[in-house]
C-alpha cells in the first residue's frame, strides 16, 4: 500500500464519502454539502481554535503591559525582545500558537480539493474513477452523479464574477485584523501590514484560480472564524487598535 | 485528449476513435490504416457505419459524417463538402456543455444524439439537418452520457437524475410516461418485449415494463451489488447478462429477475457483453476476455470456455464479427487496437493508435 491508498484510506475517501452523503440530505446541494462539511471541520478543530483565542484573548490584555515595554526599552531591541519573552512565559502566551490551526487546515484543504474534482466528476473517466472511491451506503451512491451548480457558482471551476474572490479576500482581511497584535518595532509593524494585505490577496487570488468549490469552504470558514472571535473575545479585537507606530512614527537612524 | 470510442467492423474495415483524437480507418485484411482524420477532441462515441458514411459524435458536441468510400480512394485531411456533399460536421451548439459522451443512435431515417446540454437532437442522415430537439434534463440536473433507444414510434432515454423518459420519434414531444427511480441511471437502456433493462448507480439492475411506475425487478433483490452497473445489460432468449463495476458478470431470469448463475471476473467490468453466434464475451479492465457458450448448459460451477488475456485496459465498447473480437486498449503507453482470435484463444493482430510522425 503506497501513501497515495493512505491517504485515501484515512483522509481522501471519508472526506469525499461524508461530502456526498451531506449533498444527499441537503436536497442535493452540493454547495450546502460544503458548508455543512465547513462547519463540521471547524468543530472538530475547535479545540485549537479555542487555543487560539485563548491567545488573542490574552495578547490583547496584555497589550498596556507590551506597550510599557515598548515605551521602556524601544531603543534596545534585544532588551525588549527579551523582555517580551519574559512576559509572555509569564503568562503562559504562545504567540505562534494561533498558527496551528492554520497548518491543520492545510491537509483539510487537500483532501477537500481531491473531493470536490473528483465527487463533481466533470469528465466520464471522473465519473467511471469515482465508482472505486465510494462506499457501499445507500445514502452516498443514490446522490450520484451530484449538480456541480449552486447559486450562481459551478462550483468545479472558478468564479467568473470574482464575487466570491472578493468575499474570501475581504473576510481573510477582516479575520487578520482581528487577530494581528500591533507590532512591538516599526521593522515588524510593516511586516504586518504587508502581511495583512499579502494573505487576502493571495487566497482572493487563487480563488481565482481553483475550484469556487474550494473558495466556497475559504469563505465560509473566514465568517466562522468572525464570528466565533467577535463573541468569544466579546468585541472586534484589534480592528480599531491603532499600533503606537501609527501615531507616533519612530525615526530612522 | 482521451475519451473511449471502442471500434466497429463494416467491411472489412475497421472504424475507432483514437485517444489523440482522430478517427481511423483500418483495413482488417492488410492491417494497414486506410485513413485518418483529426478531429482534435476526445471521441467517447464508437464509429457508426450506414451506408457510405461513417458518423461519430465527439466531446467538442460536434456530429461529423465521413464518406468511407470517397476517403478509402483519396487522400483527404479536411470535410469534403464541395462534392456533392459527400461529408459533413454539424456543430449543434457552441458551447462545450453540449460533448457528447453518448453513442450515436442511427436509424433508417435518422440519427439521434444525446448531448451533455441535455437535450436529445434528431438530425437527417444526409446533410446533418436539424429534424428536431428535445430538452429532457435542464442545466442544474445534467448531463445526458447515455444513448436512446428506439422501438416502435418512440424514443426511450435513461437520465442521471433516475427517470426513463419516453419521447416522440417523429416530433421529440415528451410522451405521458415517464419512470422515476430514487438513483440515477448510470447505463443506457436497453429494450426486450416491453420492458426495459438499466444499470443503476444504486447498485442494482431494474427492469421497468413501460408503461409502469414501479419497476418490474431490482436486481440483487435482497442487498446491493458491489458497484455499480455502469455497462447496459444484454438479453439473449429470456436471460439478462449484465456486467458490474464490482467485477462479476450475472445472469438473470428475465421475467423475474432471479439469479441464474454469477461469474466472478475480480476486475471491474465495464465493457457491456457482446454475442456472437452461441458465445458470450465479456472483457474486464485489466484485459482479460472471457467467453462463455451459451448452448450448452451452465451450472452451478462456471467456467468460461476461454479465457484469454491481452494485458489491455478495457473500458471502451468492443465488437465481435466472424470469430474475431475487437478491442480497444485505453492505456496510454500501448494506445492499440487488439483483434483476438476466439477459436484460437490469442491476439490475431494489433494496430497502433498512436500517431506516425
């Protein structure tokens, strides 16, 4: 058995059976199969998330403490860089930790991709292929051969509107917003903003290219992820946050 | 560019769609390419002969008749249309939502073509006229990959979303009976006395007489098969053979669906059998055929009266004529055609599809 039948066996087929058989109980729709799917992967995964906001949650109540430091040590960066370390050990914070549920997704949205071509199964030999990846339930084979329409996606190829790139693109933009700690050095503050604009771009970007399928799941889970950040922080986090760099500009040397 | 055209035998020559995309004229008895054309698009549909033109539907929903004789005798690479219309192409529609996956259905005085737009179309057999179109299945429920079939003055096609619509020959009007099943049809329907034969994607074979809303059988009646039915059944004196995806070939009492005998051919079967004279043959994917004669009586243990395998992959329709059979392989290095001697239980010869440079 080679890695391919693995991760078939673990990830790609149950992904692409569940996927089938929600489109069955969803009258059909495969776009609601999609976003029932989205939610369900969003709860498996709420244990990290949780983690996650527990870390945004905390690096937001500890920004009066960050910007003392800032204010105390901002000419010494190895100081402060220290210092900063201190207090985030101090309060138990990881500050690469609302990382991992990002790279978690990554194998998600391989397996999500895989399904969505192959349950859409646009060509004969798809169609023909798809027969050997399905399980014997009812509820998945009698869903076969699925509608790749939904609203007014085709949800096998890209949106020809853009619509749904610049919903992805605004709400990565939102969640980032939400999320990104204003930064401790003007070097790191353009990083940010780079990256700020850099991610919506780039996922607006290939929502361009990939399937609106796929796109479809980057959007909905950007809105869950709103969502759940807005009431399990209880406000928009650092939306309205303006970084100390923004007011106060420090000069170069 | 791929597709699974299988190939046909009118003759002495032999008619298939090659995976590069053009479709080829061989002559059996000097195994040697009469003609070519290059269509560029993948051909799904086998080669139909009738009378001196040779039709073909392609994935690019294109319809094209080419003149056997006139192409046998002269070099052509594009339509002769300036000959007294001896060839032509008819684009049903632009869009490439409209290929056709589907065999060609050709009558005494028609042809009638199952489009991915899903409409049926009925168009003269001399210069390609539009006689009339039918739209059976609207964009959101798809796609028509399954041929029609004719008996009488009507018109039977099995859809994806489960119904066997029936429809005017003479006017493509829908008819009042339609047949709902809660699966989609995956095979083409095929017609014995007054009842239809399909495969399902449900995993079962149904038997519907027209007429009826609830189907005659479903076969395995107690659980599913394995896999789908995928190839269209045949019938031969009251028994259905039916091939399945999950590797066995059944055969099954046509009155009332019972099971007569099963053969387990462990590899996916997606070619529908074939008769030829008493014998039955069957290929699997991984190019193994099969042949079983049905004069004599087949009991509980079966055995095939040959087994000969090509190492092909087999998913096109194949034909047999005067002991030999035909058979396309659908694996890219080999891209050949197969002829197999029955009586001889071994390759006759073989034909590369592949291109000369």
């Amino acid at each position: 058995m080679g890695p391919g039948d693995i991760w078939n066996l673990i990830i790609g087929n149950p992904v692409l059976n569940v996927l089938i058989a929600l489109s069955h109980l969803l009258f059909g729709e495969f776009g609601l199969a999609i976003i029932a799917l989205t939610v369900i992967v969003r709860l498996i995964t709420w244990p990290l998330t949780k983690r996650q906001l527990d870390s945004t949650k905390a690096l937001q109540d500890m920004q009066p403490k960050l910007q003392e430091l800032q204010k105390k040590y901002g000419k010494n960066q190895q100081k402060l860089q220290q210092e900063m370390m201190k207090l985030y050990k101090e309060a138990g914070v990881n500050p690469l930790g609302c990382l991992w549920p990002m790279l978690v997704q990554f194998p998600i949205w391989i397996a999500l991709y895989q399904a969505i071509m192959k349950a859409l199964a646009t060509t004969p030999e798809n169609l023909l292929n798809l027969a050997q990846r399905l399980y014997s339930w009812d509820i998945v084979n009698q869903a076969i051969p699925l509608s790749s329409r939904f609203l007014w996606l085709d949800l096998g190829r890209p949106d020809p509107y853009w619509i749904l790139a610049i919903i992805v693109g605004g709400t990565m933009w939102l969640q980032q917003k939400m999320t990104q700690a204003p930064a401790v050095d003007p070097r790191q503050q353009s990083t940010n903003r780079m990256m700020l604009l850099m991610m919506p771009l780039m996922f607006g970007f290939l929502t361009l290219m990939f399937p609106s399928g796929l796109a479809l799941y980057w959007a909905v889970s950007n809105i869950i992820t709103i969502i759940t950040q807005y009431f399990f922080t209880g406000s928009w986090g650092y939306l309205k946050f303006r970084s100390p760099f923004q007011s106060k500009p420090v000069k170069g040397k | 560019m791929g597709g699974w055209s299988g190939a046909t035998v009118h003759d002495g020559v032999v008619y298939v769609g090659s995976k590069d995309g053009r479709v080829v004229a061989i002559n059996s008895s000097t195994q040697s390419q009469s003609w070519n054309y290059t269509i560029n698009a993948a051909i799904y549909t086998t080669p139909i002969v009738d009378g001196d033109l040779v039709y073909v539907g392609t994935y690019s929903g294109q319809v094209l008749a080419l003149n056997t004789t006139a192409r046998s005798q002269q070099d052509f690479t594009s339509l002769q249309k300036r000959y007294g219309e001896w060839e032509w192409d008819c684009p049903i529609d632009n869009a490439k939502s409209n290929a056709i996956v589907a065999d060609l259905l050709v009558s005494d005085d028609a042809i009638y073509v199952s489009s991915s737009n899903g409409r049926v179309y009925s168009l003269g057999k001399e210069f390609g006229d539009l006689n009339w179109e039918s739209k059976i299945l609207d964009e959101k429920h798809g796609k028509l990959w399954t041929s029609p079939v004719i008996q009488d003055d009507t018109i039977y096609v099995s859809t994806f979303d489960g119904h066997i619509y029936a429809l005017s020959l003479e006017t493509g009007d829908l008819l009042d009976w339609s047949f709902k099943s809660e699966a989609g049809f995956a095979s083409s329907p095929v017609i014995y006395g007054d009842t239809i034969f399909l495969g399902s994607f449900d995993r079962h074979l149904y038997a519907v007489k027209i007429g009826s809303d609830v189907p005659m059988w479903k076969f395995p009646q107690e659980k599913p098969a394995g896999n789908w039915f995928w190839a269209s059944p045949i019938v031969n004196e009251g028994i259905v053979y039916a091939g399945c995806l999950d590797g066995k070939l059944y055969a099954i009492e046509a009155k009332t669906g019972e099971e007569l005998w099963e053969f387990d051919a462990k590899n996916p079967i997606v070619s529908s059998p074939v008769l030829m004279d008493n014998l039955l043959i069957v290929t699997d994917e991984s190019g193994t055929v099969y042949v079983f004669d049905l004069s004599v009586e087949i009991g509980d243990e079966v055995v095939p009266l040959k087994t000969i395998s090509i190492g092909a992959d087999v998913r096109s329709p194949f034909c047999a004529q005067d002991g030999l059979v035909y058979i396309r392989d659908e694996n890219n290095k080999n891209n050949q055609l197969y002829v197999v001697d029955i009586e001889k239980g071994e390759v006759s010869w073989n034909f590369s599809l592949t291109k000369e440079e």
